[in-house]
C-alpha cells in the first residue's frame, strides 16, 4: 500500500484552522468571541437595555436554524459579565443549556443548579471576591464529578468508571432553596444571574407549556435575567397560555444576517487565525458567499457548512471555493443521497421539500401510495436522519413528518432544491416529449422540471393559492407567447 500523507488544508491558506467552523462562538473557545462577533446592533442595544433597566427579565430569542441565535446570545453575555470582569454587576454560566424533551421542574432547577456551580469553579468567581456560601451545600448534597481508574494488568490496560450523577432523589422544594438562596447571596454582592437554554423546539409544544407553567414564579425572582431560544413556532405556546404570556417581555426576533455582515465575520475569523509564519491567500470569494447567501436565504450554517465541505475537496490552494466547485460538489452530493433512495422515497422527498411538514395522511395522497404501504420507506428515511416526525398538535392521534434539519438533504436541494431533484427523478423515469402528469401540483415545480427537460406536463391543483403560483412559475419557464391555461 503506497504511504499517504496528511495535511492541515488550511496551511495552504496560512491558516491554523477551519474559517467556517459552524459551531455557536462560546464564552470560552478557539476564537475570541469579541474579535469575530459582527452585526446585530439593535437587538443588542434592546436587550442589554432591558437587562440594565430591570431586577428581572425574560425574553424568547427566536428565529429559523442558522441565524446565529445562540452566538447572539453567547456574545451579549459576554458583553455584560465578561468584557470588563471586575466592574460587571452580572454573573452568567459558562455555557447555555440545551433543554430537553424529559424536563420538568425538578430536572430545571437540578441542571441550572449543577451548571452554576461549574461555572463558579471554571470562571473563579471567589477570585473576584464573590464566595456563595450556598454552593458548598450543594457540593455537599450533590454528586458532580466522573472519576476514572486506569490500571495496567500485564499487558492491557483497564479503565473503571465511578460515575456519580447528581442525586434524582433530592426533593424539589430542597432545590428551590437553594436556588433562593443562591439569589439572595448575589443580590448581596450588587449583581444579578444571567441564564442562557437553547433548543425550545425539543420539547413537545404541550410539555413546553407545562414546563413554563411549573417554573414562572421561579423565572420572576429578583436578581435573575433569561433568555429562552428557539424557532418562531415556540411564540404559539407561549402566546396560547395568558399566564406565562404576561410574564414575557417583548420576544427578540433574529432575521438572517445579511451578505455584507456574512462577509465581515469571515474577514474577521481569517484575521483571527492567520498565522503570522505564513502567507495568507484568501480561501474564498467574495460573489460565491453573496450567491451562497442568496441561494441560501441568508442560513450562515449551512453557507459555512458549503464552503468548508467545498475547501476540503480542492485539490491545491490555487483552488477557491467558487459557485462552480460548490456545484459541482453539490451534485455529486445529491447523486449520492438519490442513488440510497427507491423510487418511493424519492417521491416522499420531493413532496417534503415541496410542501413542507405534513400529515401523514396527506403525504400518502401526496405521493399516493397507501399508508401500510408508506411505513417501512418513512422508517428507512428516518434512519438514514432524512426525516423526522413529531405528534400533531391539532390531533393526538396523528403524527406530522417533514425533512430534517440536520441532514445535507436540506440544504443540498435549497431554493431551486426541489427543480434540480424533479429534474433527477423525470429523467429517471421518463423520456423527451413524454407526459408527465402531476395531480398534486403545488407550486408547479415538477412543470418547470418539464419545459426544462422537454417534456409535456399536466398539472391539477384543488388549492387555488398554489394553482396560481404554479402558473406564474411555469409561464416563467416557458418565456414564450404561450400561456399556462386556467381551468383548474
């Protein structure tokens, strides 16, 4: 086998590492959240505002996947507890927490309990002369900490876990004490918590519900501050229940940065780990972040997410990642994730990225396949994290279904997604000057796929919405004198 080599791709660029790292900028990471973080202003302005001008606030953080609301999040906590350390009146925790679907009251208060008490050995709190009595009391009744026994038995070597979790025993009224004690001690010092949880939308909407009604008397204590993130669908639960509405101050809702602000924060991140023994030869250009960003509806994730995937395919640093390389990956990308796929799945796919979540009812009449018949493709898709399900709100007994946000699948197919696998699956499975009838015909994407591919089409839609989006959109691919007739 001939020897291979290994490089640090970035090196090429006189980098030390990846510019397009998507992880949320921390407190405490590789970059220095100060020298990267770019736009958001106002936001900023609003609720810091609202921070300083109140012993207690709550605010919903909300916004679609990919626009940076936990980075927001992260950086004003940063502006308010660790930019100037020694004049700051607040106190935050060294990492957001990332609720989850078992959650309850006592769960809540274990967690944010256990997560101060990290933060306030990680940050040295007592070094700023901040000594929370309270804290050897929960050390003392709380077990903290993984330990691991290495030993060496002639020649294998042995590791034993002890692995003490924190007590699920402790009663929830001997938590809230601590909690409330906890307060009182930091109101003594002049100063005030900032809490931080992320991901809302992995709770079902109705635990959610329950959750924020078993914790509001607690989120209102003097001397606390918390942000809640999650998409915008989380606004209905708390808008449906007038008693946690009325607690709320007014939501932050983030829009996707825009092209220049994009373009900035890449300036920035390169600057930042540029190595200064090396030459820096610029890995992107500037018009494929603006294409991407278009392309993309502004999604930083998966713009970073491209160009990165794109980087560590090019062959030599003469090589940039431009629209054509990114294309030309993405292609190879989308053959790859249609060639797992049987023709059913496929279908369920390209009616997913047509419409959007859905019944599962409705996607059977969508891709009209009988609903027994549906069951081993949606477990298959599942497996392979193409899809995911959750309950119905609207009814218990059914579930709804949609494209998952963590597969390549997402993204792959974006903006013009649904055409290029429409395309995929004609050209499959028909030949030039066929017809191809579509009784579900949405927006019309499978009839643009057809005039693009030189086949008739036949298109029926009950919902006159879609019918005439549909119609703009073939007649737009027609460009001809010959319009898209109007019976329904």
């Amino acid at each position: 086998m001939a020897e291979i080599e290994f490089e640090n791709i970035w090196a090429r660029y006189g980098l030390r590492d990846s510019p397009y790292n998507v992880k949320a900028l921390s407190l405490i990471g590789s970059f220095n959240i100060e020298d990267v973080f770019c736009g958001r202003e106002e936001e900023l302005k609003v609720l810091g505002n609202r921070i300083h001008s109140t012993e207690s606030s709550r605010t919903l953080i909300v916004g679609e996947i990919g626009t940076g609301k936990t980075t927001f999040a992260n950086y004003l906590r940063w502006l308010l507890t660790r930019k100037n350390v020694k004049e700051t009146k607040f106190l935050t925790l060294v990492d957001e927490m990332k609720v989850r679907d078992d959650w309850d009251y006592n769960k809540f208060l274990r967690e944010t309990l256990f997560e101060i008490y990290n933060s306030s050995k990680i940050f040295n709190w007592e070094a700023q002369g901040i000594k929370f009595k309270t804290l050897d009391v929960i050390k003392n009744n709380l077990d903290l900490f993984l330990t691991k026994d290495i030993g060496l038995k002639e020649t294998e070597i042995t590791i034993s876990n002890h692995e003490e979790k924190i007590k699920k025993d402790i009663p929830s009224e001997l938590l809230r004490s601590w909690f409330l004690q906890l307060c009182e001690e930091i109101k003594g010092y002049n100063k005030s918590f900032i809490f931080h949880y992320n991901n809302l939308e992995a709770i079902h909407p109705e635990k959610l519900g329950a959750l924020f009604m078993s914790i509001k008397e607690l989120i209102q204590i003097p001397n606390t501050h918390w942000f809640f993130l999650g998409p915008s669908d989380i606004l209905s639960t708390i808008e449906n229940k007038s008693q946690i509405h009325s607690i709320f101050h007014n939501h932050l809702m983030l829009e996707p940065l825009s092209e220049d602000e994009i373009l900035k924060i890449l300036k920035k991140r390169c600057n930042a780990l540029k190595d200064k023994d090396v030459n820096y030869i610029k890995p992107y250009e500037d018009d494929t972040v603006k294409e991407l960003h278009k392309k993309l509806n502004g999604n930083i994730r998966f713009i970073f997410k491209l160009l990165e995937d794109t980087t560590n395919c090019l062959s030599s640093v003469t090589c940039k990642a431009t629209i054509q390389e990114i294309n030309a990956i993405q292609e190879k990308e989308k053959r790859k994730i249609l060639s797992r796929l049987n023709e059913n799945q496929q279908k369920i796919i390209a009616l997913l990225i047509e419409r959007g979540e859905m019944t599962l009812t409705e996607l059977s009449d969508g891709v009209d396949i009988k609903p027994q018949n549906l069951q081993k493709d949606l477990r298959e898709l599942r497996g392979k994290t193409f899809i995911a399900f959750r309950d119905n709100p609207d009814d218990k007994r059914s579930k709804l279904v949609r494209l998952s946000q963590n597969t390549y699948l997402s993204f792959v197919f974006s903006q013009e997604k649904s055409v290029a696998l429409m395309e995929y699956l004609i050209k499959t499975y028909t030949n030039e000057d066929d017809l191809v009838l579509d009784n579900c015909m949405g927006s019309g994407t499978t009839g643009v796929a057809c005039k693009n591919l030189n086949r008739d089409f036949i298109g029926i839609e009950i919902d006159e919405k879609y019918f005439k989006i549909a119609k703009e959109r073939i007649n737009d691919a027609l460009a001809t004198d010959s319009a898209v007739g109007d019976k329904k």
